[in-house]
C-alpha cells in the first residue's frame, strides 16, 4: 500500500528508488523494464488519482514473500487500470526489497 500512495502522492520514483533491489525487473504488459527504467518510468507518469486493492494474498517464503492482489487504479480523467499484480520481495537483512513485480490487466466492460 505504500507504493500506491507513493504513486498517488507524485513520489513513487524516489520510493521505488529505495524499494527496489538493483537487479529487480517489472514485467508489464509492453516489456520487461529494468530498475532504472523502472524509476525514470515513474519520474515522468502522471500521478494515480485513487486506487483500491482487492483480493490481496501473501505467500511465505524462506527469506522472502510474494504479495498478490488485484488493483484499480485511475488517473484524472482516464479510465480504470484493472490488473492482477504480484510483486516478490527478499529480506535483505536491512530490509525488504522488491525483487519482481508482474501486472496482468484484466479486461473490462466499464471504465
């Protein structure tokens, strides 16, 4: 939830910057991006006006977990983002990081 309202809030670069482990990939529906595109994607996207989780899971795994979860998200003046998420995470030991994130949209008839 703090990434949405890192994204919400206009800071979601500066909060992925620190999230993100140096060799973490986010597959998205257009390709496979790297951290640092990951972040320069995020300083250059509008901000998200709301978003809501649903169906949130979490997974248990030695050193790590992987949250699932189905998102809704709108900017100003554009239609719903509906999607199905997971991302993975390590404990670093100084912390969690973000090792993957994958986003599946989910095809819908209302915006």
């Amino acid at each position: 939830m703090e990434g949405w309202e890192a994204l919400v809030e206009g800071t979601g670069a500066a909060f992925y910057q620190r999230l993100l482990a140096d060799d973490a990939l986010v597959v998205l529906p257009m390709g496979v991006l790297s951290k640092e595109q990951t972040v320069a994607a995020f300083e250059q996207a509008t901000p998200w006006g709301e978003y809501r989780m649903e169906d949130v899971r979490c997974t248990a795994l030695p050193r790590g977990g992987i949250l699932t979860y189905r998102a809704t998200a709108r900017r100003p003046g554009a239609p719903a983002y509906v999607a199905w998420m997971t991302s993975a995470y390590v404990d670093e030991g100084g912390g969690w990081r973000m090792v993957l994130h994958q986003q599946t949209p989910v095809e819908t008839t209302t915006g």
